[in-house]
C-alpha cells in the first residue's frame, strides 16, 4: 500500500467516523457507535472506499492500547477499596452470568462441543464478549436524576470497575486457552505470575512516578513516560506471560491513576485517542464487518445476542442484589445499571478477530448490543427512579 493510498484512507476514515460520531450523540447514541456506522459505510459492507489492511490494523492496535490505558487511569482505587464485600459480589455475578448464558446461546446455534476443543472455546469468547460492562451512558443517567452520589450509584459504579477487572481476567484465560500446547492450570498461572509481577514493579515505578510528578507537575514528559509504561506493559504481557497486551495497557493505568496529575496524564491520552487512533479503531472495527455476508442464522444469532446480554446482567446483578438485602426496586435498579456495554466489549470481541477465534460477521452482534443496550438503560433506569420517586410519596 503506497503512502498516498494510506493518506486518503486516514482521510476518508477520521472525516466520515467524526460527522456520524455527532450524528450519533444528536440522536443520544453513543459517539462509538456512530464511529463504527462509519466504518460500515465507508467499508465493504456499503461503499468500498477503504480497505483493511496492516497500516490501519497497526493503528488500530495502537488505539486500543490506548483506549485500555485511559481506561486504567480512570479507575478509581480508593472507592474500589471502600465498595467492599458488596460490589465485588455483585460484579461476579455480573461477569459470570452473561459468560454460561452466551456459551450456552453460541452452542444452541452452532452445536455443543466438549471443554478445550475449538468450537467449546469460540462459544466461551462469546460469553466473555457479554462479561464487559460501561457504565458512561448509566453515570450520565444518574447525574441528570441527581442519583449518582445514592448507595446505589455508588454501588453500580464500583461493581463496574471490578467488573472490568474480572473481565479482563477472564479474557486473559480465554485468549491462552486458544493455544493447543496450553493447558487451564499454566494459563491461570501465568496469568497470576503476570499480576503478581504488575502488583511489586508497579509499586515500585509509582513511587518513582510520585517523585517525578512532584518534581515537573503538568510538564509533557510526566504522559510521555507513562504512555511509554503502557507499550511496555502491553509489550511484557503478551510477550513473556501470554497475557493480552491490552492487559498490561490497562494494568499501566491502575498504576498511575493514583497520581496527582492522573487526570493530566488522561486528558492527554485523550487527544490522542479522539483525533486519529480512536476513530481509526472504531472504524476498523466497521471495515471488517461485511454486512453481505450476514445471512439469517447470523441476524437471529445477533437478536437473541443482544437479549442474552441485557437479561445476563439484569437477572445477575439485581437477584445477588436481592440476596445483598436490596430492596425489589433498588436491585432492579442495580441490574439495568449494569447493562451497558461500549468500548470493552468492542474490544474484547476485536482480540477474538485477531486471534481468529471469530470471524467479522459476529461484529454485527456486538454492535447492536451497543447500541441497544445504550438507548434502553437511560429509558429503563428514569422508569424506575420514577416508581420508587411515587412509591415513597405515597408512604
């Protein structure tokens, strides 16, 4: 591919993933998704202008690193400390109930296949896929009802967190189980290794981190070395433990997020993400989605994908709540909170493309859980509120 072909391709992809990321957010959808139409439309599916190809997958792949590290300096130590027994509960449930009901739902459609065999596995990175919550779209809901500050948002905010953290656990297991010569028991060791290792270098690199921070506060070189951490981690991660390198991305995060110029070091990520490799990873996710392809056993895949996904999270989380000492209302208030998917699980479903676990075509599932997901839970959440707001009138 010469270097003008790859000009008018970034050209093509920022222009059009921009205009139908605000066309998005004017009709309340989600900006990613609107990135990803954009792909759609740019890509095979409708008008061909751009083809996927090792530049733009590469820029992709910086993306999403990128993505997965801001993710990691925006995740919140102190409240994950104070959300206690509670949250941590609620989480596994809201990791593990989507992952037996999407393998399950994978293997009713494609048929049953004994543990460790490659069918078995793609059907558990469909599960995994459904394991991802965000919460940006439930936070912004709660904001606008004056709700967020409640024991209940705080407690969906925290069961989020952890929730991506046992997600990208899972993930992390899933991925190596992929490879013939390993076994579950090296994965889960590996994968331990790995954290054990992040949890005594990255106690030492924040100390050192804490003093240079002190030292040059909001000077460029304080996001330089902490973009450069993110490479490295990811680069270790994959590298050395078979760990996912969005893994180390996201592990670089939590080790800076308790910086004093955390935010700075976010907010400058950000440029970066928003101005070229976010859209270019969104979209790529549309250019390798070919819509032709999609036949009828796909579409009602896709349908029942996205029913799955939002009753996993709903019956988990709100009936662990229950048992929590919720009330009916405030537990169902939990369950919808933790419906939303964005980001993680585009990306999740991204490292099953590149480790050919799936194929394109289940894309198309994953985008519509997005998008319904993120219409429907403002919607349900503001019906809810609205019930206990006149149940407590009345008494």
């Amino acid at each position: 591919m010469d270097n003008l072909e790859i000009l008018k391709s970034l050209a093509i992809i920022i222009i059009s993933a921009k205009m139908m990321g605000l066309l998005a957010r004017k009709v309340k959808a989600p900006q990613v998704a609107g990135e990803i139409v954009a792909g759609l439309l740019i890509g095979p599916s409708v008008l061909n202008l751009v083809v996927e190809n090792d530049f733009l997958s590469g820029m992709a792949e910086i993306g999403v690193i990128l993505l997965m590290f801001g993710a990691g300096l925006e995740t919140d130590i102190d409240k994950l400390k104070k959300s206690g027994l509670k949250a941590t509960i609620i989480a596994l449930a809201g990791v593990f109930m989507p992952l037996i009901l999407g393998t399950i739902l994978y293997m009713c459609f494609y048929g049953f296949s004994a543990p460790g065999k490659p069918e078995f596995i793609k059907a558990l990175f469909i599960g995994t896929i459904l394991t991802a919550t965000s919460v940006s779209i439930t936070v912004q809901a709660l904001k606008e009802m004056g709700k967020i500050s409640t024991d209940v948002g705080t407690t969906i905010m925290s069961a989020a967190i952890i929730d991506d953290v046992i997600g990208i656990v899972v993930l992390t297991a899933v991925l190596g189980m992929k490879d013939p010569s390993a076994n579950l028991g090296s994965v889960c060791i590996k994968t331990v290794a790995f954290f054990v290792l992040s949890v005594v270098v990255g106690f030492f690199i924040f100390k050192i981190m804490k003093v240079i921070d002190k030292k040059w506060p909001h000077t460029r070189r304080i996001p330089i070395i902490g973009m450069t951490l993110a490479f490295i981690l990811a680069y270790v991660a994959d590298k050395y433990f078979g760990v996912a390198d969005i893994t180390g991305a996201y592990v670089a995060g939590i080790i800076l997020s308790s910086l004093d110029d955390s935010e700075y070091i976010d907010r400058k990520m950000d440029i970066n993400s928003y101005m070229i490799f976010g859209p270019v990873f969104f979209a790529s996710v549309g250019l390798q989605t070919n819509l032709r392809t999609v036949d009828m056993t796909i579409l009602a895949f896709s349908v029942a994908f996205v029913i799955v996904g939002l009753l996993g999270k709903v019956i988990g989380c709100s009936l662990v709540s229950k048992l929590l000492k919720y009330n009916n209302l405030d537990s169902l208030k939990i369950g919808v909170g933790m419906m939303t998917r964005g980001e993680v699980a585009l990306i999740v479903a991204q490292r099953g493309l590149k480790a050919e676990i799936l194929d394109g075509r289940y894309f198309t599932a994953v985008i519509l859980l997005i998008v319904v997901s993120s219409i429907l839970t403002p919607i349900i959440l503001k019906a809810i509120y609205a019930m206990d707001d006149k149940k407590l009138k009345k008494s």
